[in-house]
C-alpha cells in the first residue's frame, strides 16, 4: 500500500542519532544515508518497500509537524515497544505517552507514543497477546 513515509527533520545529525538505534530496536535495516544531501532510508522486510526516510524538506524551509499526524511503527513483540520507547527518550525524544494497552483501539494493542526531537509524533505498536 506505502510506496515510502518521508519526515521532515531540521538538524539531520541529531535526527540521525535518534532514528538510527530506534531502527535498530525495531529490526529495520538502513538501506542508504547520505549526509551531503541530507537524507537517509531505512527499508521493510523483506523489502524493497516501504522506506521510511528522514531529511531536509524538499522545499529547503524548515519542518513543521501536523496537528493530527503520526507514523506508526509495528512491532511483533510488548518487549520491543517498551525498548523502542526506552531508546527514543534516551536520544532526545519526548514522551506522548509511555508503553501500555490500549483497550480503546482493541483489547491486545499495545503501544508508546513519543515524538522526535523535531516534534513528530511517532508510535511503536505491538497488536497481538503477551
């Protein structure tokens, strides 16, 4: 269904540090980075897509998050959602609310909501039983 999911950043390094050890908490590969442009791509398993890039926006003015959106991100395990959300507050993100069900949404979900440290919202999500 998704062809890629692109996040705006304003300090690329930082974002950097923040996304590359969230991915590796998830199990997401690094498909290319490339600080001259600024720009890097991590891509689904088995591949080739989706990709999930973050950069400077295209239009070269400075990111704004929207009101109302988010990326979610699925894990296949409560544990990794809870090391997800540890990984993002030890790099620079804050809080949206921490790892726990979600009994509103369905009785298994299971999720953390943090942002970057550009301010978009992210989710780490786990929808199947402990």
């Amino acid at each position: 269904m998704f062809s890629h999911v692109f996040v705006g950043v304003s300090d690329f390094e930082r974002a950097l540090a923040f996304y590359t050890p969230l991915m590796k908490v998830l199990g997401v590969e690094a498909r290319f980075c490339d600080k001259a442009r600024p720009w890097a791509g991590w891509q689904s398993s088995p591949g080739p897509r989706p990709l999930f890039l973050i950069g400077k926006p295209y239009d070269q003015q400075a990111p704004q998050p929207g009101n109302g959106h988010m990326t979610a991100f699925l894990a296949d395990r409560r544990e990794v959602v809870d090391q997800a959300f540890a990984s993002a507050m030890a790099h620079g993100g804050q809080s949206e609310g921490g790892p726990g069900l979600r009994p509103e949404y369905h009785a298994h979900y299971y999720g953390a909501y943090f942002r970057d440290p550009d301010g978009n919202k992210l989710c780490v999500v786990c929808h199947g039983p402990p």
